[in-house]
C-alpha cells in the first residue's frame, strides 16, 4: 500500500567566516593545541561575526538548500528552526528565517533540545508530512553558542563553535517498504533527572540573564555513548536493518572519543563515519545538518544510501533519524 514518506530534497550549509583556532585559545585560557586535540579532536572553530544573528546563519544555509532541492520558497508550508541561542527571547527564530526567505504560507516555529534539537526537528516535519499537514518543509538547525561560553571556563569554550546547516523535505508517495526513499523511522528520547549535567545557568524566568554554559564533562561522555547507542539500535529494530547496512553515520560532532566509543559498541567502522569536528568544534543543533552537507559535498551521500543521523544534547535528550537517501 502506498504511504507518503518525508524526502530530502535538499541540503545546505553556512559557516561564519571567522576561524578560531586552538591556538586562538591557548592566548584566552590556560591550554594547549595539543591538549584540546587529544582530549576532544577539534582544531578549529567558526565563530559569527559582531552583529551576525542565528537567523542570518539559518538564512544562508536554508538558502543554499533551497537552491539545491530546486524548490521555490514560496512553495514551503512549514519552518522547524532548531536552536539554543535564539536572535530573540521572542519571537521564534524561525519567523525570521521564514521572513528572510520570503516564505509566506505555513507555520514557522523553534524547536529547543539542544545538540538534539535537529533531530527533533526532522521527526517533527516528519509527522507534519506523513500525517498531510505538509508537504514541503525545510528544517534548520543554527546556533551562535559562542555567545553562551564562559571563555575562562577552558573546560567548556574549546568545544564549540557557531554555524548553521538546513534540509528541505518533500511529501513523496511510496511504496510503504524499507526500500522506500525518505525518513524510514525517527526515535527521540528526553530524561530531565540529567538536567544539572548540561546547563545554561541563565533565563528570563529565573535570572533574567541569558547565563553561560555549564558542564560535567565525565558524566555527560559515559550518557552519551550508552543512550546514543541505545537509541540507534532501537530506529534500526523498526526498518529490520542492522548497523553493518547503514552506508554512512552522521553522528552529532561532539567529541572524537564520543565518536569512537559509539562505534565500538556497535562495530561500525570508522570508514563510514562522517566526521567534522576537527574543523567545527560542537556546533550543537547545527552539528548533524552541518556534517550532511559536508557529506553531500564530498559526493559521500549516494541515491539510495542508507544514512543514519543521531544526537545527544542537554537535558538530557537524544534521538535518531534513519533516511534513504
């Protein structure tokens, strides 16, 4: 029987032109380019420019994936901005992506779960697609996190950096199958007795600040691997695909060790692994779609490919996203 699936039909990607690198660093805080790199990975980081918003970062990156998809703006219904460092308190970043693009029908709204708040954004336009809310949509994740670190804190302001990646979906009738194109399965979690682990110790509604990023480091790595593996293993359970099927992982770029320790656990190897955090650093909801566009971009992405995307954020929250290319 024929179903409607969520097909991507485009991918973009926007990268603030300032780099900074490890060494950029070792001049703010106690540490080292060799310190940074052994324990995380990471060498550099893009850091947005004195007046440039998330919005614009989205901008960019939802416009070169609209040019991508060959689908026109006007032709959009929904915008999914996923974000933590929004322009605004209020209103939604997304309003002014749709604005800046000239979208002018649909809903636009943000999605908040951190690293994961891509993921969540794709099982959202998912569900607004499968259950004809929508048929075209474009999902975001963007974020200027440099303007959330605590640059003493040496611990947290060497693993982020800013940027903004974008996918546009399309509603497609398929044959209802996992060999069909699009989002096969979607699994996004959230636990908030983990809460204190990763946090912004800020808010309108409690310090009327905006605060600065704060994290136990240890606990958040030994959560990572086991839910991040956990949650993969159950998405590939629904589509009946093993780990060894999956043509390419796009992980959420935390940490290189993060990385590893998922691929042991589930005997990936790292040949189909795609890995940007050497250049990016962490760019939280802006990780997975940033990562896909350097796999499009590096022909790593094949029709027909079987791509898994997941991620890890505070809250804690995680999830998974398994796709045809």
């Amino acid at each position: 029987m024929a179903i409607i699936r969520s097909v991507i039909r485009g991918v973009g990607a926007y990268l603030p032109k300032r780099v900074m690198t490890n060494d950029d660093l070792a001049r703010l805080v106690d540490t080292t380019d060799e310190w940074i790199q052994e324990r995380t990975g990471i060498e550099q980081r893009h850091i947005a420019a004195d007046g440039e918003l998330t919005s614009d970062l989205g901008i960019a990156a939802s416009h070169q994936a609209l040019v991508r998809s060959g689908i026109d703006p006007v032709d959009i219904d929904l915008v999914v901005c996923a974000t933590a460092t929004p322009d605004r308190t209020f209103p939604a970043t997304a309003v002014k992506i749709q604005a800046g693009l000239g979208i002018t029908k649909g809903a636009a709204f943000d999605v908040q779960a951190v690293c994961s708040g891509f993921i969540y954004g794709l099982n959202i336009a998912d569900n607004f697609i499968k259950t004809g809310q929508s048929k075209r949509a474009l999902v975001v994740g963007a974020e200027t996190f440099s303007r959330i670190l605590d640059w003493k804190d040496r611990g947290t302001c060497v693993l982020f950096g800013d940027g903004a990646g974008a996918v546009v979906l399309e509603a497609q009738s398929q044959l209802g199958t996992r060999d069909d194109r699009g989002i096969l399965a979607t699994r996004i979690r959230s636990d908030g007795r983990f809460e204190e682990l990763l946090y912004v110790d800020g808010g309108p509604g409690s310090t009327k600040t905006t605060g600065h990023l704060r994290m136990n480091g240890r606990e958040v790595f030994r959560h990572a691997v086991q839910k991040i593996s956990s949650v993969i293993e159950e998405t590939l359970v629904t589509t009946g695909y093993a780990p060894t099927e999956i043509d390419l992982y796009v992980p959420h770029q935390a940490n290189k060790r993060i990385l590893d320790g998922i691929g042991r656990k589930l005997g990936i190897p790292p040949s189909k692994v795609m890995i940007t955090l050497a250049k990016h650093g962490n760019t939280s909801a802006a990780s997975v779609p940033l990562a896909l566009n350097q796999a499009f971009e590096e022909h790593r992405l094949r029709e027909g490919g079987l791509v898994l995307m997941e991620a890890m954020g505070g809250g804690f929250t995680w999830g998974a996203v398994l796709a045809r290319w």
